[in-house]
C-alpha cells in the first residue's frame, strides 16, 4: 500500500493522536484499510450535489469527531462497515460512475486521506466526474493539501465557533481553529463554486453549517464569520434544519428536540441581512430519520 507512512504515527487530523495505526487503531476507531458501510445513489443531498442521478455516496467509518447528536452514529461510533483494500475503493468509485452518479461523494472521509489517494491514482483516467470531499470540517490544513489535484468540490461542516460548545458536543474545544483554517485550505485550492450549464456544482466549496435546537445564536456567529471574512458575492453557503436528535443527544436537554420551524426561519433571514444569498435552507420537512441510510456490516455488492 502506498502512502503507509501517513498512518504511523497518524497525525491526519487535529487529534494528532500518533498511533501506528498499522498495528492499534487510532482516535478515529480506525486501523489502515478504508471501512465503508455504504456505497449507492445517494438522493438527499443539495440540488447542484445530487443532480438528476443522484449523488454517488461512499460513507466510510470512524470518526475523529465525538459528536453526540450525530445521525450516521451506528458508523462513527458503533463501527459498522466492511474492511476493504484501496483496489476494492477504486472499484466502488468505478461502480458508481456505472450506475450513472453525478460524482463520487466521499462522505466522513478524513481519516482514510491515503487510501482515497491510492484509489483515485488507481481510476483517475477513468472517472470523468467531479470527487467530492464531504467531511465535518475537523480538519488539518496540511492534509488537506495533499489533495491538490484529487478533490474538485468541498463539502465541509463549520459546525462551532464556541469553544465550550465544540467541546461539549463534539469533545473538540479547537473545532473552529481547525475548521476555518481548513476552509481557508480548501478555498486555496478549489476557489468558489463553478456550475455547469444544468446547474450541477463542477468545482468549489460550500459550506454546511446544521442548525442546533436552542442554539441560534451560535448559528448568527457562524454567519457573521461567514459575511465577514469571504467574498459574499461569490460565497455559497448550506443551512441545513434537518437536526433530529440521535444517539446521546437525550442526555442534553436542550438539543433532545428537533428543530422548529421559526428557529429555521430566523436563520434562513440572518443570513440574507448578512449578505449570504447564495446557497441553500433547507426544508424542515427534511427533519426525519427516514432519510438517514441504511448502513452494513457486509456491503451487498
């Protein structure tokens, strides 16, 4: 395998854990060969990702966040996903062109960086379709640069700018150091959304933020860092209302609840008073656990 050197000691990410992860696992719950518990047609992305086929959506395993809410815990906590080899990755990515997919959405996919390499050096030649870097933003800026040339289009998360509020859900009191110097990185090297003629997103960074329940406020500051800093007039963002409460989120009262409909309008109208006017809100009707995917332990193909 190429590119093992990355994973001993493992320092991808900002938990700079330093495992071998040849022989233990590192923070991410993660050894060296990618785990992945899904790989299809993935339909609830936003518009420009997900297109008329559908976005192609590989969700890996592990996790170097602790988020509390999160949705998709069964793999960022619980491990479930099969153990491939980078040849089988590339074979997946090749899979989904097949079965008509807009792109390759790499989702959750910073801890297995030189895999992802070693896959796309494999089928580079034979995509022809945008790779997406889908990822929650607790990330390095040096690994980021190494994919310069791999990645056309970043999906990131700017999910905090309190310390005390990224510790507290996510066990990451430097989420925001780390994911705005990401974000710098990922600009540097994919600049601002380009479309095609149909609409679809070919190249650029957007950026998500999930609205919490009870926690406007910090979504202003999002948008106020946000307005300030990058070129409004070129800048995209994504607010998604899909916030449900999964996994330990019961044990903190005041995110237990879903997201209500006026939290998400107010949202929605601080980013326009802020000049944010392009991107996306999404619906609150997207608040559902039917729209998280089924995962496997054994994927079916």
């Amino acid at each position: 395998m190429k590119n093992q050197n990355l994973f001993s000691p493992c320092k991808l990410c900002p938990r700079n854990c330093g495992a071998d992860r040849k022989y233990k696992k590192g923070f991410c719950r993660s050894g060296i060969y990618p785990i992945v518990a899904r790989a299809d047609l993935h339909m609830w992305e936003e518009p420009c990702i997900t297109g008329k086929n559908g976005s192609g959506a590989v969700f890996f395993s592990g996790c170097n966040l602790g988020c509390v809410f999160c949705q998709n815990y069964q793999i960022s906590h619980n491990g479930t996903g099969e153990e491939i080899t980078d040849r089988k990755l590339a074979d997946i990515f090749l899979m989904l062109k097949e079965k008509g997919a807009e792109n390759i959405n790499l989702v959750n996919p910073v801890h297995f960086t030189p895999n992802i390499i070693n896959a796309l050096d494999i089928v580079k030649d034979k995509l022809g379709i945008p790779v997406i870097w889908n990822s929650g933003g607790y990330e390095k800026k040096e690994t980021i640069r190494l994919l310069s040339g791999y990645i056309d289009i970043f999906l990131p998360d700017l999910k905090y700018i309190t310390p005390e509020l990224s510790e507290k859900y996510s066990g990451a009191r430097d989420y925001f150091k780390a994911a705005s110097e990401a974000i710098d990185e990922m600009l540097a090297l994919a600049g601002y959304p380009v479309f095609d003629n149909e609409g679809k997103m070919i190249k650029g960074v957007l950026v998500r933020h999930l609205i919490l329940p009870s926690h406007l406020r910090e979504t202003k500051l999002i948008i106020d860092y946000l307005s300030n800093t990058y070129d409004k007039s070129k800048f995209w963002i994504s607010l998604m209302s899909q916030y449900v409460p999964f996994y330990k989120a019961f044990d903190y009262p005041e995110i237990s609840r879903k997201l209500t409909t006026l939290e998400s309008q107010r949202a929605a109208e601080y980013a326009g008073e802020k000049g944010l006017i392009h991107g996306f809100c999404q619906d609150i009707s997207a608040a559902g656990d039917k729209y998280v995917p089924e995962f496997f332990n054994k994927l079916p193909f």
